[in-house]
C-alpha cells in the first residue's frame, strides 16, 4: 500500500500520457484523411498552372508593390511569375498614418520567413481580367494538411487599381464538389513599395500545379542552385 502510494502521481502521469497520446494520434489520422480527401477534390479543380513564362501583368499594371483593400483589412500582391498572394495584416492599417507599403512588407516578412505557405495562389490574366485561384493548407504535426480552394476574378480598373467582381467558394465535402459563387465589388488600390518579398512558396514543389513537367524540372533545378549559394 505504501509502495503504491508513493508512485500514484507517476502512475496517473503515465496514464494521462497514454490517453493524450491515444487522442492526439487519432487526431492526426483524422486530420490526413480529410485532408487527402481535400487534395484530391482541390487537385480536380485546380485548373491555372504555372507555366514558367512571365504573364506579362506588369504590361497592364503596376506589381511594384502591394494593393489594400478600400477597408484597409486585406491586402494582395502580384508576381510575373505567376504567382499571387493574399492575406490578413497582423498590423491595424488604419492605424497607420504614412509609410504603409515598409508596415505591410514587415508584415509580410514575419509571416513567410522567405517562403510563402498558405493563401499562395496562382492566376492567369487575359485583357483585363485577372482570374486567381488561392490555396489554403498548413502544417500540424509533420502533415500538410489541405483546407480548402477560392477563385477570385479581378478587372484591372487602372494601372493602380484593381477590383473584385467575383468569388468562387469550393466545397470540397460534396461529390462533386460544389461552387458557391458570390458576386462583388471590392476595391484594391496600390501602393508601392521599395522592397518585395519572394514568389518562393511550396506550391512550386507540386508537380501537378505547373503546366508543362519539363518547366517543373527546370524550376526545381534552379531553385536547388539557389539554395545551394544561400548556404555558402
């Protein structure tokens, strides 16, 4: 009884660890399966691809910087390769009376480290539309997990400005996955900045996100190159 005593707090401990263990294992192959059900619904739809070769946007508007909504909450940014960007500020834009674009790339900085994770998408733009689709996915205990795909379409208003007319929602739960498609106006003006982020995002990595597999091959060499001087 006394030997028992004295080792009840370990026994409980090692008891809780087994049960936390249990749960958190459960939890992570729930989470694997929806999220390899996810990929495979966002796979379908995933209709833009890279391609390699510059859209030739910056013929049509301005990329030198980022554009914020009239509300000053959401913010986009644009590459010529392709590659687009959206996202939520840590910062209160509104509070901030001038020098906005070196706040909104500080923020930029602390969120991506130099690689883009979620929210990265990829667009294609014809005329003066621009047609988006964003991929939403992050990591919890060494699995990537997918959430979900949007589709935005943007007409370009002016070299500085930009506007939301369209967005389309996938649920990726229904067979086949259904679209809620969602008609708006939201405004994006520009604001330049001196310094940009890097279109570098995990994305690239997907073989099935470019168009030609010659062309993802020779991304991923160039980007092994670049790697390889960043170390030395």
């Amino acid at each position: 009884m006394k030997l028992l005593r004295k080792h009840i707090i370990k026994i409980l401990l090692s008891v809780l660890t087994i049960v936390l263990s249990s749960n958190c294992v459960a939890i992570f192959y729930l989470n694997s399966r929806i999220s390899h059900k996810n990929k495979k619904v966002i796979k379908s739809c995933s209709d833009i691809k890279w391609t390699g070769v510059d859209t030739g946007i910056e013929n049509k508007m301005r990329i030198d910087g980022f554009y914020v909504d009239s509300d000053r909450k959401h913010c986009l940014i644009f590459f010529k390769d392709g590659t687009c960007a959206k996202w939520i500020p840590d910062a209160d834009l509104n509070d901030i009376k001038t020098d906005l674009s070196t706040e909104i790339y500080r923020d930029l900085y602390k969120r991506t480290k130099g690689e883009w994770s979620y929210n990265i998408g990829v667009y294609k733009v014809e005329n003066d539309l621009i047609t988006a689709n964003y991929y939403y996915w992050d990591f919890l205990m060494f699995c990537n997990l997918w959430r979900d795909m949007t589709k935005i379409e943007y007409k370009i208003e002016d070299d500085n400005t930009i506007s939301a007319i369209r967005i389309l929602n996938f649920d990726t739960n229904s067979k086949p996955p259904r679209v809620y498609k969602n008609d708006t106006i939201v405004k994006y003006k520009f604001y330049h900045s001196d310094i940009l982020p890097q279109s570098n995002n995990k994305m690239q990595q997907k073989k099935w996100m470019w168009n030609d597999v010659d062309m993802w091959k020779k991304w991923k060499k160039e980007e092994k190159r670049i790697r390889k001087r960043k170390i030395r």
